[in-house]
C-alpha cells in the first residue's frame, strides 16, 4: 500500500493574496448575477402584468353589451325560479335532520319526508312497529326546539303484513332558530 499525502491547510498555514482575490471576485459575479436576475424578474412582471391588462382590455371589447332595463317576461320567470331555488338550498335542511334523527328510534321508519317552503312545514310519512313506539316518536318530535305544532294526521295499520305495522303521516311547522 503506498501512502498518501496530502496537503490540508493547518493552522499555521498562510493562505495568499491570491486565494483571497479570487474569493472577492466570486462574491462580486454572485451579487452582480442576482442583481442581474432580480432586474429581469421585475421585467417579466411588468410585461407579464401589462399582456393581462391588454387581454384583458379586449375581452371587454369583445364581449356584447346588453342593456339592462330591458327585462322580459321569461326572464322574470327565471329570476323567479332562481329565488325558489335559492329559498331551498338555504333551508336549514341540516338541523331538520338532526332533529329527525334525534326524534327517531328503533320503532320508527321514515319514508318520506316533504318539506313545505312557502308554508314553513313538513310532512312525515313512515311506519311504526306500534302504537306505543308511534307517539313515543310524535312526542320526542314535540320537544325538539325546531319543530312546533306537531300533529298526527292519519295511521292505519297494515293488516296484509304479518308484522302490523302502522303506516303514518304527520305534519310540522319548523323555525327558523338563527
């Protein structure tokens, strides 16, 4: 094995003008080269701000200008239509079905559930295992802070299933607890 030797600068060692120089100057190209790419940066951002601006501009150009007085019966339609849907999306639809879910036991099948927007009621169908389990769900529906005049409307029992149980409607008003 040959051994080898290598020169690593020690303590004691010098290290020359040269070497320090040269260090100076690669600091000097580093600050002038981001100086340089920072320059360039700005630029790009200028034009880049300015093309938008410019397309911008003609899309306005481009796009057909409509009068707005002018409303048509079809589109008062619309608009109609649109609040209705509006109205429906903000239906506090999350509190009615924790409140349902709340209300419901084991006994308790819903079947459908109508909500009435105009009137601010809703309209239950399901069935019941029986009668006790059925008020026991129109009751829990009484006490729950969204609904207010619960009522049953109709039951009858299903006497063609082996089990009996009682088909339902009822009816609630809710509030609006916001």
């Amino acid at each position: 094995m040959h051994s080898l030797k290598l020169k690593f600068p020690y303590a004691g060692q010098r290290t020359s003008a040269v070497d320090y120089l040269l260090l100076g100057l690669g600091i000097f190209a580093l600050i002038v080269c981001i100086h340089q790419m920072k320059s360039v940066m700005e630029e790009i951002a200028y034009w880049e701000s300015r093309i938008a601006r410019f397309e911008q501009q003609q899309q306005h150009r481009k796009s057909p200008r409509t009068p707005i007085a002018r409303v048509t019966q079809e589109t008062q339609q619309e608009l109609k239509q649109a609040a209705e849907v509006l109205r429906q999306i903000n239906l506090p639809w999350e509190a009615l079905f924790d409140s349902l879910e709340y209300a419901m036991s084991k006994d308790i099948a819903l079947l459908s559930v109508q909500p009435n927007i105009a009137s601010r009621s809703i309209r239950i169908t399901g069935e019941a295992r029986n009668l006790a389990g059925l008020t026991d769900f129109v009751e829990a529906m009484e006490r729950e802070t969204i609904f207010e005049n619960v009522h049953l409307l109709s039951y009858k029992v299903k006497q063609e299933n082996p089990y009996r149980p009682l088909a339902f409607t009822l009816t609630s008003a809710w509030i609006d607890l916001l």
